[in-house]
C-alpha cells in the first residue's frame, strides 16, 4: 500500500518531511476508520510535513479526539513541536477542545513546555481562545500562571486583551498576579482599551493598581473614553478608598497565593464568609 503522495526529501529527528501524508489527511478530518487502517497498515504516526506538523498536530488543531487518542496509543509523539515551536497542548488549548486537552495530559503531555520566541504556552493559547474550561484544566495540572510570552506577556494579560472575563476570573481566583507587567502595562490597561467595565471592576476587586503607568506614563483611565461606563468605573475607584472589608479579604487572598481556593473552602467560617473571600 503507498502511503506517501510524494518523495521525503529530509530525514528528521522524529520521522522523514514530506507533504501532508495520508495519516495526516486522515487526522485533520477525523477519519478515525482510515487513520486505524493506515497505522495497522504501517504508516508512521510521526511523520512530521515540511512545517513540521505531524498528524497529531492536526487532529488536535480540529478538536478530533477519536483520532488523538488512536495517534497517541499508536505512538504518537505527545510534546512534538512545529516550525513555529507549537506542542499538540498548544494547538488543542487554542481550538478549545477539553477532551483532546485531557488526553494529552493524560499521556503525559507538558502543561509547561519551555516557551521560545514564535510560540505561547498551553494556558496563553487557551486564554487567547476564551476556553476557560482548558484554562481551569491546565491550570488543575500546574500550568504555570506566570508564563511569560514576549508578545502578550502572561496568560491574564491575554485574557484581558482578548475581552474572555471567564478566563480572567479563574486565573484571578487560581491565584494569578493581577499587576503584572509586560512593558509597564498591566492587565488593568487591556482591560481598560478593551472598554468592559465588569472586567475593570473584577480586577480593582482582586488588588489591580488603577494609578499604575505604563511605558507611555499613562493609567488605565487615560485609556477610556471620558463619560464612558469604563471610565466612570475607574474614577469612582480612585475617588472611592477600598472599604476595610475589601482590604480584608485581599489580605487574605494575597497571603495565601495559589492556594486560597484550595484554603478557602476547608476554613470553620460561615459560608456566606467563605463565597465572599471566593469572590462568588
């Protein structure tokens, strides 16, 4: 049986290039009775094509689970990269799909594979895509909230820029850092060009700094349109101090990190105590 539509022309790390293969046609499409037939046939699952892109990728890219699944017990490589340093994670967190998502880690993908210049983590991906469902699973498995991209900085800077309030509040109850900076710029400044104020408000709720200047020596308001809902949210908050119960709980929250979720529930307080240090 021929498997290959054309001759490889380089002999790589995991396999030969060529164009797109079979395995690959069939892992894009989710035609999970070829893609079995062609790996019983012997095709290799890690043939990688001229981007690098093996049939895992593929699949991944498109949410084909079935199809992860027979690549994955077929041998498939978990954490191959392609030309543009992508893991098969990266690609299924991007498309949003928790199934392909579980699998990987399942078969030991890394929720943090090293970042490089041309590529994001698992949690960035996911976060640029609103997938809040794989930004809670990724993060479940110790995805690092603090992943640097040198484009978008961290996944809630991501979040912020991209409009997914979802994602932004379970990065912010996971523990994420609410000012972090890429350029000065903090997520409150996204949130603020972005114009939603229920997501400007979530932020100042977690310990955002409305005065915080960015390269250019502006503040998130300086972002706003004047008489706008965003605005109006922002200088209430630098007219208004935080009451003592709001500084309480950031208190409690900046002390206890990563762990207040996991703290919160177990403590011998009231309930309405325990939804309310949760932000719920």
């Amino acid at each position: 049986m021929e498997i290959e539509n054309s001759q490889p022309y380089f002999f790589g790390d995991i396999g030969c290039w060529s164009e797109r293969t079979e395995v690959h046609k069939a892992a894009c499409l989710g035609q999970a009775s070829q893609l079995q037939h062609l790996i019983k046939s012997g095709a290799s699952v890690n043939m990688v094509a001229v981007d690098s892109i093996t049939p895992l990728h593929e699949a991944c890219l498109r949410g084909q689970a079935q199809c992860v699944r027979l690549l994955l017990d077929a041998g498939a490589q978990v954490d191959a990269r392609n030309v543009d340093g992508s893991t098969p994670l990266c690609d299924a967190s991007s498309a949003g799909s928790l199934e392909c998502v579980r699998l990987l880690l399942d078969y030991g993908a890394k929720a943090n594979p090293a970042l490089t210049s041309r590529t994001a983590s698992p949690l960035h991906e996911a976060c640029m895509g609103g997938n809040s469902d794989c930004v809670k699973l990724l993060i479940s498995m110790g995805a690092c909230l603090e992943a640097y991209d040198l484009y978008y900085g961290t996944p809630l800077h991501v979040a912020c820029s991209q409009q997914h309030t979802d994602c932004v509040k379970v990065l912010l109850n996971a523990g994420a850092k609410v000012n972090a900076t890429r350029l000065h710029e903090t997520p409150l400044h996204h949130a603020a060009k972005s114009m939603r104020p229920e997501m400007i408000e979530i932020l100042v709720e977690f310990g955002a700094n409305i005065h915080h200047r960015d390269q250019y020596d502006r503040k998130p308001v300086d972002y706003t349109t004047p008489g706008s809902p965003s605005a109006a949210c922002l200088r209430f908050y630098e007219t208004t101090p935080m009451s003592l119960q709001q500084l309480s709980r950031l208190a409690v929250r900046n002390n206890l990190g990563t762990r207040a979720m996991a703290v919160i529930h177990h403590l011998d307080i009231p309930k309405l105590l325990i939804s309310y240090l949760s932000y719920q």
